[in-house]
C-alpha cells in the first residue's frame, strides 16, 4: 500500500483533560456566585456592582465563541487554547488581588475570554480525534463530566468563601489554569489543520444570513430568553438567601446547586421525550413550565410570602425547562440554514449568552428587592421567549411551504 492510500492514524486527545479544560470556562461563572455578599462587604460594593462581575463574565463567554473558532483554523487547537488557558490563569490572579470591585470585573471579563476557549475547542479537538460514531461517544461522555462542574461549583464556592474568604476562589481558579495550562502543553498534540485563511467576508456574509432569517432570530433570542435568563436569578440568588432570607453563605451555594440540578434534569428528560414529542412542541411546552414558575415566584414576592421552600421550588420547575428547552431550541436554530451550521451554532451561542448577561444586569438594577427584580426579568423573559418561539415558527412553515411550492413539478 503506498503512503497516499494508508490511513493516516489519528491523534490522541485525553478525555479527561478536555474536560478540565471545558468545564473550567463555567465553573468559574459559577462558583463565585455564592461569595458575592462576602465580596460585596469586603470590597464595600453594592449589589448591583457585584452583579456585574457576573454579567460581563457571560458577556465574555458570548465573546469568545464568535473568536475562538476561526482563530483556531488559522493557527491551530493547541497554540489558541494554550494562549486562552494563559489568559484564565492570569487574570485569575489579578482578581484575586483586585484592590477594588472595578479591578474585579474587569479581571472576570477577562478571565471569561480566556475560559471561553475550552468551551469551545475542547468540543472541536474531540470531533478531530475520532470519527463519527465514537466522537458522539466521546462528547456525551465528556458532557457527562463537564455537567458535574456547574453542580459542585456553588457548593464549593460556598465553603472557600466561608472558609477562606472570597479571594481563596480566584487562587483556586488560578491553580486550576496552570494544572490545565500545562497537562495540554505536555499532553495534547495539534489536531487540526492550522493554516485555513480568515476570510472576513465570507464569516459576515453567513452572519448576515443569518441576522436577516426571522426564523433564526426568533430560535436564537427565544432560547436565550429560555435559558441563560436564569442567570438573572443565579446573580441574585445569593443575596437573596442570604439578605432577604437571612440564610448563611454556605447554604445559598447548597441552594444554587440544588437548581443547577434543574437543568441536568431537564436535559434528562428531553432525551428520552424527544423520542414521542415534536421538537417545536416540546420547546413550546418547556418554555411555558418556566413562565408558569416565574409567575407563581412573582406571586410570592409581590404578596410577602417569600421563602426559601417557595424559592427552590418554583426555580427547581424554571430550571427543568430551561434544562429542556435548551437543546430543543438550539436544534432548531441551526436547523434554519444547513449550509452555515458553523456559524449559526456560534452566533446562536453568541446571542444566547449575550441575553444572560442582559438579563443579568437589568435583575442586578433591583438592589432594593433582589427577589422582586428577579422575578420580574424571569417572567418577562420567559414571555419574550414565547413570542420569539411563535414567531420563528411562522416564519419557519412558510418558509417550508414555499420550499414545497417551488420543488412541485
């Protein structure tokens, strides 16, 4: 057999490894989340202040996904997630000798454009490494130990903070990016073909398609008004439990992982749902559990029946539909134009933490009344989310009668 007609065998990328260096972007949006009130007092910053550490820590996680991507074809998996490690790393040690909230968030943002890279290459250098059938093997397995992060991280967060104080978490977050830093320089080969040219004008040509598809934007901000609008609550929980409630700091991080379960759940039963369920249907129906959720916590605060028991269970049902709504959403999205899918799972990635982070800051706007404020931005984003959803869907028929009319003989 010549050299041109023998497999060239593929490269070798450690499972776990990929895992770290995925789930480290998130964990690191979550684990803090419990230490706000702590931080807020040491720093003397107000809520709304602290909040910010979180929104734009999303908003460099939105970021990053429309970056990493065509930077990686250009000059490669390895040298651009060492650099974003890099970046994770030191700007994990500024924000733990942050002088001021300031220094803080910018530290955070930062740090979420460095982390961001292993979200999005740890997936990609898994589908380089493996063929079809085992890179799905691979990155449910993988998704399985990345999803086990979110989990722990309030918990964790909690206890470093009670603990240690706040700045104990960046030191663990910078700890965690140097293990990750240097087990991918010793360990993770180049798996891609780097060299691919950036071409500007072919990227804004499919955005562009995309931006101009009402089909696309409904899935696109439905979903994110579905999803990452939690991340409203998640901001405020903490002071919520621990303000409102007057709860310790360390059970507002067994709360929040308690609801961060919501979404594993959630992701659960879409799989097995999804058999016997229409996509449109089920997302439809999960988004509709979150609203209803949303509503009754908004019930509860507006009448002063505010409680922990209230807050876990309403927030438990809205995560389960994020949880479900999530993938059906995204399906959908990148299922507009099969021939961008590329540029439609990032830009949908894109939007969909950009209205986190909108949502973050606007519940982050109530310091006054955390819960209220909260409340308010789940229940009108669950309603926009709606709207979106109908919308898309529309346009979505339409665009499938059209295709019929035209493929009639």
């Amino acid at each position: 057999m010549s050299s041109t007609e023998a497999p060239s065998p593929r490269l070798h990328a450690p499972l776990w490894l990929l895992a770290l260096v995925t789930f480290s972007g998130t964990l690191a949006m979550h684990i803090f989340v419990p230490a706000l009130p702590i931080a807020a007092k040491n720093l003397g910053a107000g809520m709304g202040a602290m909040q910010m550490t979180v929104s734009l820590y999303i908003f460099g996680l939105a970021v990053g996904q429309l970056l990493y991507g065509p930077m990686a074809d250009r000059f490669g998996r390895r040298p651009v997630l060492l650099f974003g490690l890099g970046l994770y790393s030191a700007a994990g040690l500024v924000a733990a000798l942050a002088p001021d909230v300031h220094a803080l968030i910018t530290a955070r943002l930062f740090q979420a454009i460095g982390g961001c890279a292993g979200l999005v290459l740890g997936r990609s250098i898994v589908r380089d490494t493996a063929g079809p059938q085992e890179a799905t093997r691979r990155l449910a397995l993988m998704n399985l130990m990345v999803t086990v992060g979110p989990s722990i991280a309030p918990l964790v967060g909690g206890a470093l903070a009670t603990a240690l104080g706040w700045r104990s978490i960046f030191y663990a977050l910078f700890a965690l990016g140097i293990v990750g830093l240097l087990f991918t320089w010793r360990l993770l080969p180049e798996t891609g073909t780097p060299g691919t040219r950036l071409d500007a004008s072919v990227l804004a040509r499919n955005y562009g398609q995309l931006l101009r598809s009402p089909a696309f934007l409904g899935f696109s901000i439905g979903g994110g008004c579905a999803t990452t609008s939690m991340y409203a609550f998640i901001a405020s929980a903490p002071f919520i439990f621990v303000d409102q409630l007057h709860r310790p700091a360390h059970e507002a991080g067994i709360y929040l992982a308690i609801l961060v379960s919501g979404v594993w759940l959630g992701s659960f039963l879409t799989s097995h749902l999804i058999q016997r369920v229409r996509v449109d249907s089920l997302m439809i129906r999960s988004n509709m559990l979150s609203v209803l959720s949303a509503f009754v916590l908004l019930g509860g605060v507006v009448s002063g029946h505010l409680s922990v028991p209230l807050v876990i269970g309403t927030m438990f049902l809205y995560t389960v539909g994020a949880g479900m709504a999530s993938p059906t959403a995204l399906t959908q999205a990148i299922s507009v134009n099969p021939q961008v899918i590329g540029s439609a799972s990032g830009l949908y990635g894109f939007t969909q933490m950009a209205v986190g982070a909108l949502c973050t800051a606007l519940a982050g706007m109530g310091h006054r009344n955390p819960a209220l404020a909260a409340a308010l931005v789940l229940a009108g984003a669950g309603i926009v989310a709606q709207l979106s959803f109908a919308v898309a869907l529309r346009h979505q028929k339409k665009l499938a009668g059209a295709t019929a009319t035209t493929t009639a003989p």
